[in-house]
C-alpha cells in the first residue's frame, strides 16, 4: 500500500541507540508523531541497522501526553513529551544526539578528544 511504501522509505535508523520506548493512548488525537514515529522505528530497514536495540511499545489508557524515551548506546538518555512534535522533529532530536556520538567516536579514532580541540572564534 502507498502508505506502508512511505513508512517504508522514511526509516529512523537505529544505530547509536540501545533503547527505545513509546508511551500513547490510541485514542488520543496527539498521538500521531509517537505512532509513525513507532512505525518508523520497527520497519525491517531500521531493525536491521540496529537489531541489538530493544523497542518498547507501551499503551496507555490515561490522558497523560504521548511520550518517548530514548537511550543512546554511550548510555545517554533522553525523555521527552511528543504532543507538539511532528515525527520529523522526533527524528532530528535523536539524530542531533547521534551526529554528536559520531563526531566524538571520529575523534577518539583519530586520537583526539574534543576537549583539546581549540577555537579561534573572532569577536568574543
């Protein structure tokens, strides 16, 4: 179907994280970001990038906000209410979290630590 096709090509790749958790009503009119962003996570494009990552779906029958957890492979973790959220804004928020594991990983793989890095910034 047209829609499993776009679930299917717009994936949340699941490489830097260990653990993902997804907390809705499915009766709440909020939810909408929490659920393709769960459909999102469990396409087999984005098990297969990460299947040691472990997907917690969780239903709720309260009026509480849609709500997503996060934790990273470094063991940073993260929680957020996703009522305002579009999916795309899910996306960039745990991917900002990523591209900043990947620049430290590059780093350390080069022999440097991003603490001994200096900048030169002009008119501060």
């Amino acid at each position: 179907s047209p829609a499993t096709e776009l679930v299917a090509r717009y994936h949340m790749p699941l490489r830097h994280l260990k653990r993902v958790r997804v907390q809705f009503n499915p009766f709440d009119s909020r939810t909408t970001a929490a659920r393709e962003f769960l459909a999102r996570i469990t396409t087999s494009k984005a098990t297969a990038s990460n299947p040691e990552c472990t997907v917690e779906p969780r239903v709720r029958n309260d009026d509480a906000p849609p709500v997503i957890f996060v934790e990273f492979a470094n063991g940073v973790k993260d929680q957020f209410n996703v009522h305002r959220m579009t999916v795309n804004q899910i996306n960039e928020r745990i991917d900002t979290v990523s591209k900043q594991m990947e620049t430290k990983q590059s780093l350390v793989d080069a022999g440097l630590k991003f603490e001994d890095l200096k900048f030169n910034v002009k008119g501060t």
